[in-house]
C-alpha cells in the first residue's frame, strides 16, 4: 500500500494491548471456562499401540455408566479429514495409527462419568508392523501406514503423494546444474542433521465445545486459529452446507500452529449428534495435548553445499526427509514450503532439493510457529558455518558475499526486488550488537567458555495462492468505530495493530476504536486461517480499505450536508469539514447513522465500511521443478546469540540474544518486542531442550510437564535485544511485514554456531542438552 | 463422602458441601464461577490455577476442596478492587507483559503471594516466585519487569 508513513499519530506507537485489562482481571473467557444449559462432557479413550488391528470394541460396560450419554468408536464415523490431505479419521477406524490416537469416545453428564465410562470399553487389538524412522519408510519395502493413499483426496497441482508409498508428499526444487554447481565448487561440504519432533504447548490445551440442531445446524465453540477454516472443512465433513455451521472463538489460550485447522471439532459434533442434540464439551488433557494432537514434525536433513575457494556458493543439493507421523492433512504443506525456502537466503545458482513428507507411526505434525523453517535452517545454517571455517573465512563475511540481494533470483526462480528487505542490513547489525570479532569476555571459573555464534533466516507465508481476508467497520452513535474480522488475534496482539491502522485511517482517537473480540462466521466476515505471519499484513490492508470505505460514505452524506462535493471534505479529528473552513463541520456522531437537516430531512444510513484483500500473483510451483512464485513477502531476519558453556557439566547459559527483522515498518513496538522476545525463548526451547522421546514400540514417554520442560522464568537469556530494520514492503500495510514466526527460526542454528565457536565441536542434532554437549566433549577427548 | 465446608473466597463467606475428590480448583471454578484461575495441566507443574489459600501461593488443581475449610482464599477476581486495577495488574497491561493472556492469572497470584512476604523482592526472587508459572507466549521478560516496576515503589497497594 502506498502510504505517507510520515508523522502517524497511532501506527508505529507502542499501544498497550486492549485485552490486556480482561486478561490481568481473570474475566477473558476461553472456551474451557465456558458452559452451557444442559451441556454434556466428553472423554476420549487412546490408542495403546501405535500400531494395531482393532478387532473388536466393546462399549457394554460403559454404556451401563449412570450418566453417559453417547458411546461412540469408529466404525461409528465414516468420515475423512484434511485441509491439504484427507488421510485422517475422526476415531481410528479399523486400525490405529500412532499411541494416542483417538479410538473411542464417551459423552456423560459429568467429566467423571465419562472417564469412567471410557476406562470400561473393551478394545482387541492385533498388532501390527510398524515404522518409526521416516529414513526407513521412504524406502521400498517399508510397511505402509496407510495402505489405501492412492485412494484419498488431497489438493491435486500443488501436492504429489507417491501411491502405495508412505510418502504423502514429495517436493522438489530444480534450478540450474547441480552437478555442473558442483564440480566448479573447490571445496564440497556433506553432513546430515536432526530435528525432533516436538510440541507447540500452548497453556489452553485444545477445547471445543459443539452443538448439533435436528436441522443439520451446528453450532460450535473452539479454540482454534481459522474459524472460517474449521467451518468450511466441517461442511466437507459432514456434506453439510456452510451457511448450517456456526463457528465461534472466543479467546484463545495460545496456538502457534498447533490450532490451525481441524482438530477436536467433528468429534464433538458426532457425540452431541449421538446425545440428542445435547451441546458437549470436549477438552484435551495435558497429556492428551502432547499425544494425541499433533506435534512438529521430525526432519532429517542431507545437506551438500559447493563454494569456491573465495566463498561463492556455486551449488547446493539438499535431501529433506521428514517425519510426519500418522498423518499428513497439514504436515505436507511444511514439506512444500520448507523446500522452497530450503537453500535459505542465500544465492544459490545451482540447486536441487527433495523434500519427502513420510508417514510414521508416530503422533502426527502440524503446523508450528515456522512451519518448516526452524528445521532446515538447522542444518543450512549449521553447514554454511562449517564451510565457512573450512575456507578458514570468517563466518559473517561468508554469509554477507552469498546473501540474497536485489537482482537475484531465489531457488524458485521468483526476482528479488528492493521491496524483499535487507537481509544483509539484518546480520550486520546483530553482529555488531554481539560485538564480532571482539572475544567474549574470560568466563568465571577455569572450565566455563564462552562463544559466539550468527545465523540468518527468512520466512514467507506458506499458504494457497487463492489466500483471502476481509474486515469490516461500523460506525456507532457516538462516532466510534467497531472492526470486525475473522482472524483471531491468540497473543500476537493483531487486533492492537489493526485498531492503530483503522484510528489513522478513520482519523478518531484509537480509544474509539475496538475489534469485536469473539470472531463468530454468522457475524465477521471471511479470513482464511490465523497462520503464517499474515495476519497483520492481509487484515491490516482489509482494515486500511474499509476504513477507506466508510471515509467515502462519510464525505458523501457531508457533503451534501454542507452543500459541497465529497471531494472538498476533509475529515479530521472525528470531523468532516471543508476545506479550508474548518468551521463548516459535522461530527462523525451526526453521520454514523444517517445526517439529519434541521428541518428534519435525513440522508445517507449507516456507516458500514468493507474492505478486502486477496493474494495476486501468487502461482503453484511446477511439480517437477518447483518453479514459481509462491510468497506474498518474505521477512529476512539474523541473530546472533552469546553463550557461555560448561566444558565438564555441558550445561549452557545463554548471555545474549541479539535479533534483527526486516519488520518492513514496526506497527507497535511494544507487541513486536513482546514477539520477538517471546519467540526467542521458544526457539531457545527447541535449540536446548525440547524434544520428543519415544521408546522402541512407538510410544511417546515425555508426554507430561514433569518429564517434557519448555523454558521457564529461570531459564531466559539475560539480555534480549530486538532490531529493527524497515525497508517498507510494498504491499504491506504502511510497508509492514508478518514478523511472528520468524523470532523463532535460526535460533537453534545461532546457539550451534556459538557452541562451535566455544568449544571447537560442531553439533548436528537438536536440542543441545547438556547431557548431549558432555557426551560430545567426552567423546572428543578420547579420540585424542 | 462429602465435606460440608466453610471459607472465605475474596473476602466473601461461602459454604459448599463437596464429594472428598473435589480439587480447590472445581470448586473455585465449577460452583463459584470464578473462572480467572485456569487447568493448564491437572498436576501442580504449569502454575495457571495458582491461587493465594492464607496468603500463600499453591495450585488449586492439587489442593482438596475439602483442606480449605476454614481458609482465606484469594483469586485474580479479588485483585482489583471497586473495579480498579491494583498496581500489579496495571503493571502487567502497561508493560506487555499479556499475550495469550492464559497463564496470567496464575502469574498475577504468584507475584502477589510473594510481594505479600517479600514487599521489595530482588530479580532473584522475583524470578524464583514465578519459575513455576509456565508462560509459552512472552519470554517472561516483560512479567519479571511488571513484577518489579511495583517491587521498586516505595508504596504500593500490597492488598
């Protein structure tokens, strides 16, 4: 959008948060404090194996539970879901998949009656083989997870299962000559990496409560991102129309991916369908959340990168193979966009990249705050690194020569333009915040060393082409201003942005500017999903245009009222005057619903202003190639993280994290610090500790708080410092980017690079425990 | 077995009779519809249902209904007073400290529990009260900084 992003009074100010005042007062409802007359809750009984027959269920025993409503198990269901993907069932039906899956379901009158009931159904398994590795199941031979692929619907031209494999997608990535790359390179680097599965954690475990009506309406409250999404894949569900299904989110406890799409929904519909039309109340536990709803997916990434002597990278040929789980409905979109993304932001001439989404039986990924770009920036990252000391360069002068810059082309052929960013600017400045090429200061104690380590990173919305949003502004009595839109602002603190766009546009105090906080499908207009940092930017241009909207509306009615022409109407300050005359006026309150002359004559209405947006230009990349343009933008951003280690104990503590963004332009920034800083120490999570332990059958044994830790108060850096550039993006809201994953990506890579840089050893695999970090310092002394 | 018990919930007598399985949680949520304290996980380790039971913090999921007979509770739905912010809560809106917003009133407890024994708490043990309250969206940097704007005043409304 083209702006004048001079003297703004709202955008770019730091705005404390609206829902700050609900949320610090404990009256914010989220769905698990909701109830309503009448209302039944739920329990789902799991899956012990995560491979079996299901030769039989038996429900008498808990039918006969005093207070259960509805018993229902698979066989029950005849139902497939999927957003990109439909491979999944709502209960498993003939076999189960993973431990934890879902297999039967209890609705009572009391959440006692229904576990209760659930610890009584009687359910014979048989066995299967299974597979774990993805490594293994890509492979020929591999026991299929799902034998009856060739069969499911899935989005065809932009995913490419392999039939009567366990590969539910495979993405390539063709550009140049790799082989040719290859051999003009002087030195070639080879190394595999790992990423764990892990798991979102948002505080609100997953909860819904739903309502089936006798006239096929239904009627829900989630927690989840995209209500239009879960509307729209409940009406292919069911074969029920759209306009049947109510979907209401109220506040969100947090998501981070993990509450996009489809999750508890359809099983709460068919138990309420099964109780009478009894509304039912389904809340994941804590343990339920890490096992039986979806993770990240694993990644095992094979990396080979080509450079000359002189540190131009020439070729990069990268294998990607990752573990989906039992299911892929999500997860083969992260095989999609990490592959387009899957060289980082560099310039790469050459470059070949597979990228495999490879059924396991395991619990299933999803999308999670990077979707992709965490995992294989763990490995580019952690090789341009070794490269770079193989040439013997440094670091951060090997990344500045190779950087993507205006002119280039990105692996998908797609022309990098002034409006991408500066990701150069980025790694400068978090370099010279960390003091590079200073030495760290001497450690206390003779066996603590301290390093220093740089990454890069970028991200794009990874969504469909087709991507849309719309809000919608109505002008009260008193000439305030209410916004109505459909993503739903779970944290990032979105609607905070959105009111300072709309008061500027609007030219009202942002006092008078609120957004409806319970998105709700029969009242706010359209939004795709709440994903992939586009929110700000997508709403933030449907707020600009409906505020836009309603100025034409005002200056058409004030104009007449002030026997003029709409042009000549300026409007300020909640005034419509003319110009020149600020005198010759009306209040916005004489206009918000219909001007009326003193004669009593009235003209004009409501003020209700629309406004849209949609992705243009976007196309689905070649399926043998991968050519083509799928990013809206693109947010580059670096870090670079000073940490200090144990060389006996391996634990680390992390000094500093430095973090530059190409923000585009900062719409609030106190919430941008607030994402940047929170999105650090999640990626510290996953850099350090986070990460999914399963035993030899498959089952998941860190499925509790006590044995699967996320970062705690004691476990911050002691210093966080957020930059930001602004380059503006040409289509954002006054140049704005998304900037909410992207804290997150490359922080591992830089923890890697720091531990390199104060150790000497170069670490493949996340996280990086202390107990991994001694076993590596151990095994190095004795290979002395 | 039930339990027919007394307690003073945010400085109001209430009396409930409850089956002996009863967390101090149900009780607060399900039949006085004080929903402010939150089940993050049902087992004492994320902090979200932290409330003050005689002026100490404890998680209401692992407290019996049934042990808080004769007890003084305190809430978040206590912490503002005749509708104002106490400082805390104000402390915690003007330093963003909010996202999600779903722990925060397990937060709000635990840094009150301590400014109650500790007026003037150090980092340190500003840090050490709330290590226990899980917060997936902040970084934390912005609550310990909320919990010290009102530690540092001299006087603050320690209610």
């Amino acid at each position: 959008m083209d702006k004048n992003i001079e003297g703004l009074t709202y955008v770019g100010k730091p705005l404390s948060r609206e829902d700050a005042l609900v949320k610090v007062t404990g009256a914010a409802q989220f769905v698990h404090d909701l109830a309503f007359p009448g209302m039944l809750h739920a329990a789902m009984l799991t899956s012990p194996h995560s491979a079996a027959r299901i030769v039989r269920i038996d429900t008498t025993r808990a039918r006969d539970v005093a207070g259960v409503r509805a018993v229902l198990v698979g066989e029950d269901l005849d139902f497939r879901l999927g957003l990109y993907m439909r491979d999944k069932p709502i209960l498993a039906r003939g076999v189960v998949r993973y431990q934890g899956e879902p297999v039967a379901a209890v609705a009572a009158e009391t959440a006692d009656a229904a576990d209760a009931a659930c610890q009584r159904i009687n359910v014979t398994y048989e066995p299967l083989s299974a597979v774990f590795d993805p490594r293994e199941g890509v492979s020929d031979g591999a026991c299929l997870v799902h034998e009856n692929l060739h069969t499911y619907e899935y989005m065809e031209g932009v995913f490419l299962p392999k039939p009567h494999s366990n590969i539910a997608h495979h993405q390539k990535i063709r550009t140049g000559d790799v082989s040719q790359g290859m051999l003009d390179a002087d030195v070639v680097a080879k190394e595999s990496f790992y990423n764990p599965p892990v798991q979102h954690v948002p505080m609100e475990t997953h909860a819904v409560i739903a309502q089936a009506f006798p006239d096929d309406r239904i009627e829900v409250h989630s927690s989840c991102q995209s209500p239009y999404t879960v509307r729209h894949l409940l009406s292919v569900c069911f074969e029920i129309p759209h306009q049947k299904i109510r979907v209401h989110v109220p506040y969100v406890g947090g998501g981070f991916g993990g509450k996009a799409g489809l999750h508890l929904e359809p099983l709460a519909i068919c138990l309420s369908r099964a109780a009478g039309g009894r509304p039912v109340k389904l809340v994941a536990s804590r343990e339920q959340e890490f096992n039986t709803l979806p993770s990240r997916q694993g990644l095992y990434s094979t990396i080979e990168v080509g450079v000359t002597k002189d540190g131009i990278i020439k070729a990069l040929k990268a294998q990607y193979i990752w573990d989906a789980g039992a299911y892929a409905d999500y997860g083969v979109n992260i095989g999609r966009a990490a592959a387009y993304a899957g060289a980082g932001p560099y310039r790469v001439p050459n470059c070949w990249i597979d990228s495999y989404v490879v059924y396991t039986n395991k619990v299933f990924g999803t999308a999670y705050r990077g979707f992709g770009h965490l995992e294989v920036l763990w490995g580019i990252e952690r090789i341009m690194e070794m490269v770079a000391r193989r040439l013997e360069m440094d670091p951060l002068e090997f990344r500045l020569k190779n950087l993507l810059r205006q002119g280039d082309r990105t692996i998908t052929g797609e022309p990098v333009t002034a409006g991408h960013g500066l990701p150069d600017q980025c790694l400068r400045a978090v370099a010279e915040a960390i003091g590079w090429g200073e030495p760290s200061r001497e450690a206390k104690g003779s066996h603590r060393v301290r390093g220093k380590g740089l990454a890069v990173l970028h991200k794009a919305p990874a969504m469909p082409t087709f991507t849309s949003c719309s809000a919608i502004i109505k002008l009260d009595e008193d000439g305030a201003a209410d916004i109505l839109v459909s993503g739903v602002d779970y944290g990032q603190g979105t609607y905070t942005a959105l009111r300072q766009i709309a008061a500027e546009e609007l030219k009202i105090p942002v006092e008078k500017v609120h957004v409806t906080w319970e998105c709700d499908t029969a009242f706010s207009p359209y939004d795709w999903q709440t994903v992939a940092s586009r929110f700000a930017y997508m709403g933030g241009n449907a707020v600009i245009e409906a505020a836009q909207d309603c100025l034409r509306q005002i200056k058409s009615v004030a104009a007449t009222a002030l026997d003029t022409t709409p042009e000549r109407i300026v409007c300020q300050g909640g005034r419509a005057f003319v110009s020149g005359q600020p005198d010759r006026a009306v209040k916005y309150e004489q206009l918000a619903l219909g001007y009326t002359f003193e004669n009593g004559n009235s003209i004009g209405g409501p003020v209700i202003g629309h406004g849209r947006y949609i992705a243009e230009g976007l196309t689905h990349l070649d399926l043998e190639t991968g050519q083509g343009l799928p990013a809206l933008f693109w947010t580059y951003g670096a870090h670079a993280v000073e940490l200090e280690v144990d060389s006996e104990t391996g634990d680390v503590e992390i000094l500093k994290v430095v973090t530059a963004l190409d923000a585009g332009k900062v719409l609030n920034p106190k919430t941008c610090r607030g994402q940047v800083v929170g999105g650090v120490v999640q990626g510290l999570g996953s850099a350090l500790w986070e990460e999914f332990i399963f035993d030899e059958k498959g089952r998941l044994l860190n499925r509790s708080f006590v044995d699967y830790k996320i970062p705690t108060a004691k476990d911050i850096p002691r210093a966080i410092e957020p930059i930001f550039i602004e380059t503006p993006e040409p289509g954002g809201p006054y140049g704005a980017r998304g900037i909410a994953e992207h804290p997150m990506i490359s922080v591992p890579s830089a923890v890697g690079n720091a531990l390199r840089d104060a150790l000497g050893i170069d670490f493949r695999e996340l996280p990086l425990t202390a107990e991994r970090i001694h076993r590596a310092i151990g095994a190095r002394k004795e290979a002395r | 077995m039930t339990h027919a018990i007394s307690l003073t919930v945010n400085g109001q007598r209430e009396a409930a009779t409850v089956p002996g399985g009863m967390s101090l949680l149900e009780l607060l949520r399900e039949r006085l519809y004080l929903t402010g304290a939150k089940e993050g996980c049902g087992e004492g380790e994320c902090g979200a249902c932290t409330v003050l039971l005689d002026g100490k913090p404890v998680t209401a999921c692992l407290v019996l209904a049934a042990e808080a007979d004769g007890c003084e509770v305190r809430t978040i739905e206590g912490e503002a007073v005749d509708g104002k912010l106490s400082e805390l809560q104000q402390a915690f809106v003007d330093a963003g400290a909010v996202q999600c917003g779903f722990c925060i009133p397990g937060m709000i407890m635990s840094a009150r529990g301590l400014l109650l024994r500790n007026p003037n708490p150090t980092d340190e043990e500003i840090v050490e009260a709330v290590a226990g309250n899980l917060c997936r969206c902040t970084g934390y940097e912005a609550i310990i900084a909320a919990v010290r704007q009102v530690a540092t005043a001299k006087d603050h409304d320690n209610g």
